[in-house]
C-alpha cells in the first residue's frame, strides 16, 4: 500500500472485530510512526498502550461513568464553540450518520447507544494513548497530530483500522489509575486499533469532505 491509497482509504472505524493484534505489529506500527517530524526535533510525545485485560478494566470503568452520566473531564480542554462553518460541518455529519443507521433524530436511546460507543473505545483490541507534559504549548499538541496522522497511516499498511477520538481521553483520572500514566502528562487523545469488522452499519458510512477548490487558495504571483 502506498501512501495515497492508505490516504484514501482510512477512515474512523467504529466496530472491531475482537481479534487481538500482534504485539510485534503494533511495535512496527509505532516504530515507524516515530519518525514523524516535531519542533527542533523536541519529539514531545510519551505513549502508552493499553490491551488486554487492563483495557478491559478501563473499559468498564469507562461505561460505569457513562451509565452514572459522570461529567467529562479531559485534560485538554474541548472548544466551547465552533465558528459557524465548522458547526455546521460536524450538524452535517451527525445527520449523515444518524440517517445511514437508521437513528431517527429525536430517538435519544439511539443517540445514546451510538455515543457510548466511544466509552467502549468501539470495541477495539488495542487503544494507543498520545501524552505530553503539561507545560507544553499547542505548538507541541501540533506535533503529536503529525504522530497520529502517522501511527493511522502506517496501520492502514498493517491492514489495521483506527479511530482517534476525544472521549476516549474524557477520564484521565481512570486512565492515569490503569496504565500509571504520571501526573506532569497531559493525556491528549486516544487512538483505538484492531482489525475493521467491514459488515457493521457503523463502517459502511464515510464522512464527507470538502472539495480541494474550496479550501485551497493557489497564488502565482
């Protein structure tokens, strides 16, 4: 696979299948990733990842906060509001989503189970968490998006699918207590792995992109 067609074919997968990956091939995937570029070459990124019966334990301590509508609390703060365009880009996509499963929109029971899905971190095998020590800048947060970009693309050559998402870092506390992530690390955000279970509703649907001649502005002067 080259590194168009890994572009062009990833996407957020929702549904695992349970199988478990080989540890050997999550270290490529990570080794490779690491040489994702950074400021001054600062590589402000420690990693921990979670598989096997201390994700599971995560896992259910994640969906007991859910069940018990615990408030989020990530250590890094999510955007209080959106610029128009971008909201109406992510109203865009909850319709697209809701409609290709068939979740009618005042369906609040549907809603919800579709939302727990990313407290049981959509049943994947494995979740990579992204850390950086708290005194660092968004310049930094940027880096450890060039790692994600990097760790999804080289799993997508491993035949591997991915899902990075914000609720899986809504519990730092959980997490710190389960894998020993130290207090200076902000948990950033999570990253499930595992093999796509390509016959779920949930991986069937592809969210929209905007096209090149909106966003790009080409000057020759």
């Amino acid at each position: 696979m080259n590194v168009m067609d890994a572009l062009n074919s990833r996407f957020t997968c929702r549904t695992f299948k349970p199988e478990p990956v080989d540890r050997n091939t999550i270290y490529t995937v990570l080794e490779g990733a690491l040489r994702a570029p950074s400021w001054a070459n600062t590589q402000p990124w420690e990693i921990f990842v979670a598989s096997g019966s201390a994700l599971q334990r995560l896992r259910e301590a994640y969906l007991g906060n859910f069940s018990k509508n615990v408030p989020v609390n990530p250590d890094i703060s999510r955007p209080q509001e959106w610029p128009p365009a971008l909201k109406e880009r992510t109203q865009e996509l909850g319709r697209k989503r809701f409609n290709a499963l068939g979740i009618d929109r005042n369906d609040e029971q549907g809603r919800r189970a579709l939302t727990e899905l990313n407290f049981k971190f959509f049943g994947a095998p494995t979740v990579i968490f992204l850390c950086m020590d708290r005194t660092l800048t968004a310049w930094s947060m940027f880096d450890l998006g060039l790692l994600a970009q990097s760790i999804m693309l080289a799993a997508a050559q491993y035949g591997l699918g991915t899902a990075t998402a914000v609720q899986m870092a809504a519990y730092p506390d959980l997490i710190r207590a389960e894998l020993g992530v130290p207090p200076e690390l902000a948990i950033v955000i999570g990253i499930a792995l595992g093999y796509i279970d390509y016959e779920h509703p949930q991986n069937k649907f592809r969210s929209p992109r905007r096209p090149i001649s909106e966003v790009v502005r080409f000057i020759d002067l």
